[in-house]
C-alpha cells in the first residue's frame, strides 16, 4: 500500500525486514550494531534508540545508564550507522486515558535526557551531548570511508575510517564486562575502561570514552508548595441502582470493549441469586465462595451494595482470577462486578484481539447443590459510571446530583467523587500531584483531565545498577519500597491565577486530605 501511493520518497519503516523497495527498513532497540538494511544500498538507520524504558503500574521505574547508552551509539556509529534518533529524548505524559500498553503508567518519562517535566536530567543529556560533538569530529572520515577492522586484544577492536582525502578517524572498543585493557593502536598506547569506546578523530587523540562521565548528577525533589485545596466536597456512586440504570440484559458474558466502546474504563456486570432460607450454610454461619475469572484488566466485586474485594492483572498477566468468601442473605441477592480497563492494548501478536473484561467463568461455591455456575446467567450491563455521565471532571458541567460537604477523614469509601479549589502556585517550576494517599481512580483540573492514578507499590528487583553489560528490563530497577507512580505532572498552562477546580475519582477508597500540589526542582552534586 505504502510504495502504491507513489510519493516520490523513500519510506522509512522500523523492524520490517521484508519490507520492498524503495522502503527503507531500520532498526529499534537498545542496541543496534548488529542491524543492516534487508539492501547493501539502503542507508543503516536506527529510528529508536530507547533511551531507558517505560514504567507499568506495579513495576519497577527503569534507569538506562548513560555510560551504556554512550556505548551503544558509538557501536553503531563505529559500525557504518548513518543516522540515530533517540526514544525517548524528551520524556511525556499520557494524559487522560491516553497510557496503553495496558497498564502503562500516566508518566511516560522514560528516564530520557530531557525529563517529563522539561528539566535536563545530568548527567545523561551533557554525555550525550559530548559523544555528538565527537562524532561530528569525525565526520569527514566517517562519510568518505567504510570501516578497517583491526584486532586489538580477545576484546578489545579499533574500527578505523581513513579517506583518500586523508581524514582519519577511530573508535577503539573494548567489549570487556570485567577488566579495563591497555592497548597499543598506531604506535601509541591507550587505557581502555571495561564496556566502553574511546572516540579518536585524528586517530591518535582521544576526545570522548563512553564510560567516563564529567557531568555531576542531577537529584530532583518533589518541594511542598503550600498551597491549599480547599472547599472538599464529595459524592458516592450509588451501586444499589447499577442495575436499574442497565443499557442491555443479556445471557452470558460480554467481552468489555464490545460494549463500551472505550467510551469509558468501566463497565458494570450485574447479576442476581436467590438463596432459600433452608441453605446449611444460614444455619452453620458458613461463608460461600464466589470465583470469577477474568481477561482483565480489573475487577471490583459489590455483594448486595457493599464492596467485598478487588483483584487486578498486571501488564505481563492481564488475565487473573478473583476468589473470596462472600455473606448472602435469603432471598435475593445481587452480585455487581465493575470491571476496570487500564489502557488499550498498543503492541503485540494480534493485540486486536485481546479480550478484556469477565470473560471466564463466574461460580458460587459452598451451597448445598455444591457449586452454582452464574456464568450463562441473565446479566445486566451499565457502560461509565453516575459522575462520568454528569461529566463531574468538568467544572462547567450541570449534574444531576448533589454535592456533599463533610469530613475526608470520614468519607474513605470507594467510588468516590471528591472535588476542591486551589489558586495556581507562583513562580515557573513544574507542578505535579502528590497522589500518595489515594488509591486507584482518574484526576481532572479545570476540566483537562490529568490521567490515571494508582498508588500500586513496586514489584521490582532493587539491588543496584551497573553501566556495563547489556541493557535489559530485567536490570536497574528504581523505586522498590513505594507506589510506581506518585506524583502527576499538572500543567501550568492549564491553570489560572485562583480557584482552580480539581475533581478527583477514587475507586477503592483513599485520604483525599493528603492530596497536595508540589514543584519538581533539579539540584546537581557538588
């Protein structure tokens, strides 16, 4: 399709190595020396040079040290590379229910060179900044000569570029995890550390080495900035009338997305059972079990109205089951399942055709029959929630329901719609929310949504992180001990001088007294 379209230039496309003429295909990683175009005539390009890694609710945050991401470029370069784009340069931020993945946190920093806040991250932006300049000194041998291989040592190689027109340039390499090397290259002897490349442009002198960094680190802080949110009100989503409110009943279970549409992260399956006074259980005060099984991303289980559990997948196992005992009382009883979508499916084998939502088996166990399958039940289905509807995150909206003032301290339920005024810090310094306190839900300030939040702790490997060796996910886990995401960057741009609205939607239940309003500031040690 794309080459029928005739444009009349080449089309670059990444990890497509059938990809026909004239369409050029390039290379994404981490590393990407080993790479070459499916052509000897098409130019090596790497189109993502990923910088660090994205986070996932539950996770660990990524760090990729600059010594190996320094490596990395120069083994390309060394190697004939013709052109580098770095993923991430600039860090973002998924706004409103943009994160995919699923499971991708609201923050997309992605430990690149420039923050998500805009700030430069040292020494990470000043290193590479330093590796370009040298490579720009070698550019009138890198583009008049292909690259003589010259054995230095068991790991040790000089990649030499030499024109007719007498420029010369080296990169010397040494591929060594566990000792530094001293090697003799045109006469003259260099000190090589371990999992590095020292750039010459001339071939005798050395400008840069990946692996020794000059910049002084750079530490953030998250600083208090005092201001107060004031005004809190809040409002419950009312679950006893889930199924009054239902768009559809039907026989089964409905895959999520069918339904919703992603018109919202909620969908709510309800159904109902009818328990005879004469179940042992009443008599021996015996809980029974409910078991469901789900394609994710989250369930919420309400046993007539009132919460009895909550289960989540994670971002490499989205399907999950959720067991608990449950109370039933005689007679009707209703079994409300909201099922929560954290983010659409963005990558992977046939991602098209993942289900989310209940989508395996819902059975009630303990009764006297044994077990009851509700799973081919009549079940009936709401699409968003009550404040959803009144678009509550709008402060120009006109709801149907009543605001309430009272204690936060009291009012830790869950599906809770809380709301407050704040006036707009002084000063330019980034701004972000401290979310700690809550725990899952969607922010929105003056209407723009700022996102999801979760305060899920970290599931990580923490013991450290070094330069050399191969970048993996598996290596330099950040933030073990606290939530993956704690603070989520809040625009000045979307802010006015006073009363600001921030509307807050808190699944599970949270302290909405310590949301607060900080500043993101960048120190670098002495």
């Amino acid at each position: 399709m794309a080459v029928g379209l005739n444009t009349g230039v080449p089309w670059v496309m990444c990890k497509e190595y059938d990809a026909p003429d004239p369409v050029i295909n390039t290379c994404n990683g981490f590393y990407c020396d080993y790479f070459s175009p499916n052509k000897p005539y098409k130019p090596t390009l790497w189109t993502e040079a990923w910088t660090g890694w994205f986070s996932d609710f539950g996770g660990p945050n990524y760090q990729r040290p600059v010594e190996d991401l320094a490596f990395a470029v120069a083994r390309f370069i060394q190697k004939g590379g013709s052109f580098v784009n770095y993923y991430m340069y600039h860090g973002g931020t998924n706004f409103g229910r943009t994160a995919g993945g699923p499971f991708i946190t609201t923050s997309y920093d992605y430990d690149a060179p420039i923050d998500e806040y805009g700030l430069i991250r040292q020494p990470k932006y000043d290193h590479l900044k330093e590796l370009h300049k040298a490579v720009k000194l070698c550019e009138k041998a890198l583009l008049n000569s292909d690259p003589n291989i010259v054995i230095l040592g068991s790991y040790e190689k000089a990649h030499v570029f030499s024109s007719e027109s007498g420029g010369c340039a080296a990169f010397l390499s040494n591929y060594n995890l566990r000792s530094n090397a001293k090697v003799t290259f045109n006469n003259m002897h260099y000190n090589l550390p371990r999992w590095s490349i020292s750039i010459l442009p001339d071939c005798q002198n050395v400008v840069f080495n990946t692996a020794k960094v000059g910049p002084k680190a750079s530490r953030v802080q998250m600083v208090p900035t005092n201001v107060k949110i004031e005004s809190w009100e809040t409002f419950n989503e009312d679950v006893h009338s889930v199924d009054d409110e239902s768009s559809m009943t039907v026989k089964g279970l409905l895959e999520q997305l069918n339904i919703t549409r992603d018109t919202s992260d909620y969908l709510w399956y309800t159904t109902s059972v009818r328990i005879s006074s004469s179940e042992s259980f009443l008599r021996k005060g015996t809980p029974l079990t409910l078991s469901i099984q789900t394609a994710g991303h989250g369930i919420h289980v309400f046993i007539n109205g009132q919460l009895s559990g909550s289960a989540f997948g994670t971002q490499q196992k989205r399907k999950f089951s959720f067991t608990k005992n449950i109370n039933l009382h005689p007679g009707e009883n209703k079994i409300s399942i909201l099922s929560i979508a954290v983010g659409l499916p963005n990558i992977g084998p046939h991602f098209e055709t993942w289900n989310i939502g209940v989508q395996g088996s819902v059975v009630l166990h303990g009764l006297d029959e044994g077990k009851k399958d509700l799973t081919w039940q009549k079940w009936s289905y709401k699409v968003g929630l009550k404040g959803e509807a009144d678009n509550l995150g709008s402060p120009n909206s006109i709801p149907s329901i009543v605001w309430t003032r009272g204690s936060l301290e009291t009012l830790k339920h869950p599906l809770t719609w809380y709301k407050a005024f704040f006036n707009a810090p002084g000063g330019d310094d980034p701004l972000a929310l401290d979310m700690s306190g809550m725990g899952k839900g969607q922010v929105w300030i003056n209407g723009e949504s700022i996102g999801r939040y979760w305060t899920i702790s970290v599931n990580g490997n923490c013991t450290g992180c070094s330069y050399v060796g191969a970048f993996r996910q598996t290596k330099c886990h950040f933030g073990c001990g606290g939530p993956t995401q704690q603070w989520y960057h809040v625009p000045r741009s979307w802010l006015k001088p006073t009363r600001n609205s921030l509307v807050v939607f808190e699944e599970i239940g949270g302290d909405a007294s310590k949301i607060s309003i900080v500043k993101r500031l960048t120190t670098t040690d002495k």
